[in-house]
C-alpha cells in the first residue's frame, strides 16, 4: 500500500492476480497487478471516468495492469487496511468508505445519475486461489459484511449508488478454494476483515455515531422543509405573526429539539418499529395488514401523543389530533408510525411557536 500523492492511494499485490471487479478501470473478470484509489471533487462528473483513471495513472507513471477506483471521500483520512489470517490463510482488505450518499436498495429514483460522492470501496486480497464461483461467492460475503456494518453503525442503507468491489487471488494453483460463503474458514475472514474496515474507515470520516432525529428522519424521506410545508398548510393566520415568521420560528424550534435525547428516543423508537411493521416482524401482525395501518393498532398513536404532550402539553396533542387527521404535505404519504411522528412533531412544534409568541 503506498500513496503516490495526497490524492490518491496505491494497493499493490505480491504478483498478477485474477480478479472479479466492479471497479470504473478493469471491470469484470480480469487479471490486475493493483488497484489505484484516486480521490476526486465531491461534484466530480464525467461521461468518461475511465479515462481520467488512465490519465492519473500515466501522469503519476505507475507500472503493470491496474484497476480504478474513485471516491470523494478524503484517501489519506479514510483509507483502512485489515489482515487476518488462520492456517496459512491470508484476507488483506483495504477500504475508503464515505457515506453521505447511503441509500436502501430500491428506494433510488429511476433514471437518476449515480453520484461519486459517498462511495464505498472495498479491495480485498485472498493469497489461495479461487475459482470463478469462488470469487463471486466472495463478493456475495463483502456486500453482507458492508451491508451489516452500516446497520450496526445506525444506517438506514446497505450501501450507497456508486459502491464498488474488487476480489483477487494468484493467477493459478491445484487447488482451488471453490466456496467462500460467511460459513466457510476463507469467507469468516473476508467477513470479519470487511466489516472491521469498513466500520473504521466511516468512523475516521466522522459520518457515523449518534444521530439526531432530522437525521433519521431525512434518510426515509422526511426533510424539515417538508415538515414545515406541512406545518403552514393547517397555519391559522395570527395578526402578530406572518406565514414566514411562523416558518422560521418552526424550523428553528425543531432544530433546538434535536438535542433533547427523549424526544430522540421516542422518535427513534418509532421508527423502528415501522421497520419492524414493514417486515412482518410485530407479534400478531403480518407486513400487508401492517401497512393497511388497522384500526386496531393504537401504538402508534399512543407515542404520536406522548410526542406532542412532551413537546406542548395539551395543546400539542390538541394540535396533533389536527395534522394526524387532516395529514397534510408529507405526512400523507408515510406509514403507520411515521406519519404519527410527523403529525405529533408539527403539532406540538406549531403549539409551542404560538404559545411562546
């Protein structure tokens, strides 16, 4: 591992390896001397991205058949190396992982243009050789490793739009490892080793920890600017306050609330059990009933009124009943338990903005 400037970063492997890519230079099935990381602007945009990996590559005058990789993230701060080894068997991983573009799969807008900012890249050396099964058994063990590190660290993603993998192993051998799945020796290494990388180079990038409950709520497609839109849509207009004044004074109440940590544990707690509700996973309750929102499931309302009354006593609550049933903007196209966290929010915020006045 080396770094031939401050922009990008040089994983270099004992000799040519065959390896399984999904990287922007050398994609496919393919046989690669190394991989070149190379760190470009967070709006970096180009309809030919692998000519600008081969132009890096010439103008810091590396040698052999390499594969490229970009992110935006910051190499020097991010890049993240594991190795462990059992019996002779050796997994080298080297990661950059940035996150502010983590999504669900699924959940992206057809047709949009993947952006490079908040990749995550993963290289990960085997020293046995692998069969071609092998290596995309491998690939399948990296993406359940980065996948369960992001959801260990809080996020709501298994990855982001432009991740990218790369598996190698010597050229050649009698034996080769065929199997590389979580349950076999090679498989718990790569697994360990992904997931350890991966977390480590997120937290050096600072994009993981304790978030609050905007954060949460933005990565279900929850923004403030909605929540205020829907705020003013049941706005009764106060001879003492404008419709702009009222917007301010919600968004910067919501934004001083985000530090109080039981309204955080309530709306958190909401928000898994719609994860929890979508899945099938509430005792007693399938997915398909679940997103019917029955009539006889009353927890979320319960916490929607626990949420308002924290936030203004009787009159959020009075207010809450308003927005849950009315569900203007936004909160008409959310969940069981969401669209209470909304309507509870705006209601017992918009309570506390006329009551303080």
């Amino acid at each position: 591992m080396s770094f031939p400037d401050e922009k990008s970063v040089l994983v270099t492997f004992p000799s040519e390896c065959r390896a399984i890519s999904s990287a922007v230079l050398e994609p496919g099935i393919t046989k690669i001397d190394g991989v070149l990381i190379l760190q470009v602007p967070v709006d970096y945009s180009s309809d030919a991205p692998e000519e600008d990996l081969r132009r890096a590559v010439e103008t810091l005058k590396l040698k052999g058949r390499l594969a490229g990789l970009m992110t935006a993230a910051n190499v020097g701060k991010v890049f993240t190396v594991k190795r462990l080894s059992s019996d002779g068997l050796v997994v080298t991983v080297a990661v950059t992982a940035g996150t502010s573009n983590a999504l669900v799969a699924g959940e992206a807008v057809a047709g949009d243009a993947p952006r490079v900012a908040g990749t995550i890249n993963v290289v990960v050396f085997v020293n046995k050789a692998l069969t071609d099964g092998g290596l995309v058994n491998a690939v399948i063990t990296v993406t359940e490793a980065k996948c369960l590190a992001l959801r260990v660290l809080g996020f709501n993603a298994g990855g982001t739009s432009t991740d990218a993998v790369i598996v190698a192993c010597p050229d050649g051998g009698e034996e080769k490892l065929r199997y590389t799945g979580p349950a076999t020796r090679v498989g718990a290494l790569i697994s360990r080793a992904v997931r350890d990388a991966v977390t480590e180079s997120i937290l050096k990038a600072r994009e993981a920890g304790s978030r609050n409950f905007l954060d949460w709520l933005r990565e279900r497609g929850v923004t403030l600017e909605d929540m205020a839109e829907a705020a003013l849509a049941l706005h009764a207009p106060h001879s003492e306050m404008s419709a702009e004044e009222v917007e301010r004074r919600f968004i910067e109440e919501v934004k001083r609330l985000t530090c109080d940590v039981n309204l955080n544990a309530l709306i958190s707690s909401a928000i898994h059990l719609e994860e929890l509700g979508l899945s099938g996973r509430i005792h007693g309750l399938s997915a398909d009933e679940f997103k019917g929102d029955p009539v006889h499931l009353l927890a979320d309302e319960i916490i929607g009124m626990a949420i308002a009354e924290y936030i203004a006593g009787t009159r959020g609550v009075f207010n809450y009943v308003r927005y849950d049933r009315e569900k203007p903007g936004v909160i008409s196209s959310l969940g069981p338990f969401l669209d209470d966290v909304a309507a509870s929010l705006i209601g017992g915020v918009m309570s506390k903005v006329y009551s303080e006045r």
